[in-house]
C-alpha cells in the first residue's frame, strides 16, 4: 500500500482510506456486524485512515468506529462537523461547534478527535476569521490535535488552503471531476495542505456495473437526490447527468480492460497516483468490496496515457456542464 503525508497533520496515512457514509446505513441498510467486516477487511489490506462525519447515521457511524477503533488506535480517523443545523454562519459559533465536538468524541469515545472537518459550510463562512480562532483555541483545548474543510467547489478549497492552520481539504476529485486539477491540488502541494479526495468513483458510475436502468434503494441518495434534493448535487455522481455518465464509464472500463484491471481500481489507483493527493476515501459496503479498493493502492505506476486518455474522456463527455459549477 502507497503511503503519504497527510499535510499539516505530519501523519502518514495509507492512499487508499475509507469513507464511512454507508455505514451509516445512508445508502441502504448495513447491519452493524457488516460493518465491522469491512473495517476489519480495510485494515487487514493496509487502510489506515477512516472518514466518517457526525451526520452519517445520526451518530451511527461514528458510534461503530468508534467500538471497532477501540482494538485498533493506531488507524486515523478523520471526521466532520457542521451538519446538524440549518447552513447559516450564525450557526457556527463557539458554543455550537464545541457541543458538535462533545458529540463526536463521545461516539468515538475519545478525548481527543485526530481530525474534525467543516462538513460542506457555507461558503461565506471561509472569510470569517472568528471562525478559525475557535478552531485554533479547540486544538489548544485538547478537543481536536488538527482541523480541515471539506469543500464543494474549488474557490472553497483555495480560501481554505490559505488559513494557515487548515491541515486538510477534502474535495471531489475523479476521472468525471477533473477541475480540482487546474489549482487545488499545485495550491495544495505549495502549501503544504493535505488534500482527502472523496466521491472517487462518482458514487459507483467508474465501477462500470450500471446502466441507464440501474435502480437504487429509496434511502440511498443515488435515488432521492439525484437533482440536489437534499444537498448539493454534486456529491451524487458529481453532478453529471446519469445516462451520460453510463456511457463515459463503458469506455472508462474500456481503458482499465487494456491495463488488465478493474474499472474501480484504474479509477483509485490513477486518484491515488495524482500529485498532491494524499488519500483517496471510496466507500465500501463489503469486505470482497473493502479488499479491492485497497489493492489500488499497490497499483505500479501507471503511463502517462492513462492520464491523457482520461482528461480527453472528461473534455468530450463533461466538461462543458460541469467544469464551470464546481
């Protein structure tokens, strides 16, 4: 497993981490004991670094890592805050953010967070300087050792990596969403800013499994916010349109078949490889599933054509719609 620095946090984290959101039984039912199973998977393929959020579940995936984390301190869990109200700056005040912070401590039953993210907050909030001096003063309280953003746009990202204390952004990258590109990841690099990047296989379209008459269950968000229904829709298939995304992974799978691997796995492995990258967090919902997103992770280095034939990909399928929203 490939291993790097994830930025100001000085800690070595595995390329290929883990999202947590499904086992928050937030895209279809997940029994507690599956869920361990997949952690148990994760690890035992060399995933040392965990992403979950207090809102995933309501606190259930949290609640899960936090027994199974309990046998195992040395893996890094990262989560987020910032969810449980309405999205106004108001809402993110010195009193607000440390009661989110008693509540995901208690789930994880630790003292001390390894990494708390905003989770997607507004985005006038990044110019408020009050809100970092809290932060700040968190991590001198022992709640927190770092603190990070999760983002949905680039600008976001940028503001972010500019505080001088921001350990992490986590954004969506992937062969679908490719503008993170252009000046995250050189900002990211230049600053010395981890960068998570989430939503890797476009919420399943790079596994290359779907067609036009793929179905979902009702509590999966691939079904009930596919027009940004219940948040930003670019966290459901990166925003691109289903049918068009259908027809991009059928070549996508093309080009993995000509490296003798997985869809999925080109798709990690050519995420995890990107320089600036420090983690790639695919979720996983099994441990056959937990298993193959891992081995992206030993993926040799892959030709530059890789690259070149998926950026023409994105140029020909998506650019025009999506590169200018995000």
């Amino acid at each position: 497993m490939r291993t790097s620095t994830l930025g100001r946090t000085g800690r070595t984290v595995s390329s290929i981490g883990l999202g947590t959101w499904q086992l928050g039984a937030d895209w279809g039912d997940v029994s507690e004991q599956d869920a361990r199973t997949v952690l148990d998977a994760a690890l035992q393929s060399g995933v040392t670094m965990l992403d979950t959020a207090d809102v995933y579940g309501d606190g259930r995936s949290e609640s899960i890592i936090g027994a199974w984390r309990a046998e195992h301190p040395e893996v890094f869990v990262a989560t987020k805050m910032g969810r449980r109200l309405p999205q106004t700056v108001e809402n993110y005040s010195p009193e607000n953010l440390r009661a989110w912070n008693d509540r995901s401590r208690e789930m994880l039953g630790v003292d001390t967070l390894d990494l708390v993210q905003l989770h997607c907050p507004p985005t006038a909030l990044y110019a408020v300087d009050a809100v970092y001096d809290d932060l700040d003063a968190m991590v001198d309280e022992g709640r927190m050792r770092h603190y990070g953003v999760s983002v949905e746009t680039c600008d976001e990202a940028l503001a972010a990596i500019a505080r001088p204390n921001v350990a992490s952004v986590q954004i969506i990258i992937n062969a679908f969403r490719l503008k993170p590109l252009d000046e995250v990841l050189p900002a990211a690099q230049q600053a010395g800013v981890g960068i998570i990047a989430r939503v890797p296989l476009a919420s399943g379209l790079l596994s290359g499994r779907y067609t036009s008459e793929t179905t979902f269950a009702e509590n999966d968000h691939r079904t009930y916010n596919r027009r940004g229904e219940a948040f930003d829709v670019g966290e459901t298939f990166s925003g691109v349109d289903f049918d068009a995304g259908v027809a991009a992974a059928h070549e996508f799978s093309a080009l993995a078949a000509e490296h003798r691997l997985a869809p999925a796995t080109l798709a990690l492995a050519w995420l995890a490889q990107l320089p600036g990258v420090s983690t790639v967090i695919p979720g996983a919902r099994s441990a056959e599933q937990a298993r193959a997103n891992a081995a992206a992770g030993e993926v040799p280095d892959l030709p530059s054509s890789v690259h070149e034939t998926i950026v023409e990909l994105y140029d020909r399928y998506f650019r025009a719609a999506v590169h200018g929203r995000w």
